[in-house]
C-alpha cells in the first residue's frame, strides 16, 4: 500500500504581515490564501504550490499529472480557489479533486481587526472541508457548520481569523477519483449608533415644555 506524503519542498504556509487600508471597522491583517496539487508514481512525487501574494482578487488553479508506464501508474490532482477580501465580507469558494494516487489541498486563512462592534453573518456550503472562525488565533467561535446554516452573531472589538480549509486525497491503493468542494462567506454589518442630544437642545425641549404648560394655565385662569 502506497500514500501520498504531505508535500514539503515547497511549503504550505505563507504570511503576508503588511497591512492594508481600513474600511470602517475592518483592516486585514494576515492573509494565507493558497493550493497544493501532487501526485506520487513510479516512487517518485511530483507537487506544486500557488498562493495569494497580496489583498487582492486570488483568482488560481493548479494541476498536477503523474504518469510512470513501467509500474502503470498514473495520478492526477487539481485544487482551485475564487476568494475575495472585500471592504465588509470575506468570500470564498475552493475545489480539490484527485484521481488515482493524488492529493490536493486548498487552504484559506485569513485575519482581521475590527476596530467597533459589528455585527456578522457566517455562510457555508459544504460537500467536505473545514471552516473555523476564532479570536485571536485559536480562541473558537464557529466551528463545523455541518449543516450549513447560517450563523448570526456580533463580534466585539479584537483580532479575528477565518479558516477554510479543503482536501481531496487518494486512499493510497491506487484507484478511484473524488472531489471535495465548499463555499464559504462572512458579511458584516456595523451597529447603527443612537444619537445623544446636544445640552443646548435638551434646554430648548424643557424650555419649549414649560411655555406650553404655562400658556395653558394662564388661558384657563382667564
């Protein structure tokens, strides 16, 4: 029996630490966002890595074929991810597929600062994958999501991280093809802020009080 190492050479963690502008209460921290494709024939494997390399759109595919004709082997992988960092959601939708002896990985982690309260939606379509939404760096708050239903809630002022992770890999017997798929979403909205009135406006309110009640007592005593 034959599996699929964990690729190594090229790595699966990358941070980009510079910040970028805030929208309102948000401002993106870290971002890792990227895709492992990898196949192992002939003893002999083969792996690619891609990622993000800035805030922007990440729009990418990866794909990876293995063919060894002496051992008739063969094995593909392929992981795709649309992810998106917007002003007050952060969006994303990855694909891992593999065939025969491959694996591929697609993997979203991304942190935050909010800067007021706001409240969030949390959205997740799963058909495998993991997604996690924590404080700080391993403090819980969403975790799962199995059934894919919406999770509403408010996040106080701090540091937050995203996770959504996805992989696809060969039992390692050499035959079969399967896919994993998810689509992730968290939209936040900021709490509406009730107006205090100015001092010099209460006066005027209280003064205005007064002048009525006091017209109407005088009319009456007429």
């Amino acid at each position: 029996m034959r599996f699929i190492p964990f690729p190594t050479a090229t790595g699966c963690i990358v941070l980009v630490s510079s910040t970028v502008s805030a929208w309102g209460g948000l401002e993106y921290v870290n971002q890792n966002r990227g895709l492992t494709a990898a196949t192992y024939t002939g003893g002999e494997d083969q792996d690619q890595a891609i990622f993000a390399p800035d805030y922007g759109a990440f729009d990418a595919s990866l794909e990876v074929v293995g063919n060894d004709p002496s051992d008739f082997e063969t094995g593909y992988a392929r992981a795709e991810q649309h992810s998106l960092l917007l002003p007050m959601e952060l969006r994303v939708s990855q694909q891992a597929v593999y065939g025969s002896l491959g694996a591929a990985w697609a993997h979203f982690e991304v942190s935050f600062l909010l800067s007021e309260t706001m409240t969030y939606r949390l959205t997740y379509t799963p058909t495998g994958g993991s997604i996690k939404l924590s404080e700080g760096v391993s403090s819980g708050i969403a975790e799962g999501l199995p059934d894919g239903t919406p999770l509403d809630g408010t996040l106080q002022p701090g540091m937050y991280t995203l996770k959504v992770n996805l992989m696809a890999v060969t039992d390692g017997i050499g035959g079969g093809t399967g896919s994993q798929q998810v689509e992730a979403a968290l939209k936040f909205a900021e709490i509406p802020s009730i107006p205090t009135p100015a001092a010099s406006s209460l006066f005027l309110a209280t003064a205005g009080s007064i002048g009525v009640v006091w017209a109407v007592r005088k009319r009456r005593a007429a």
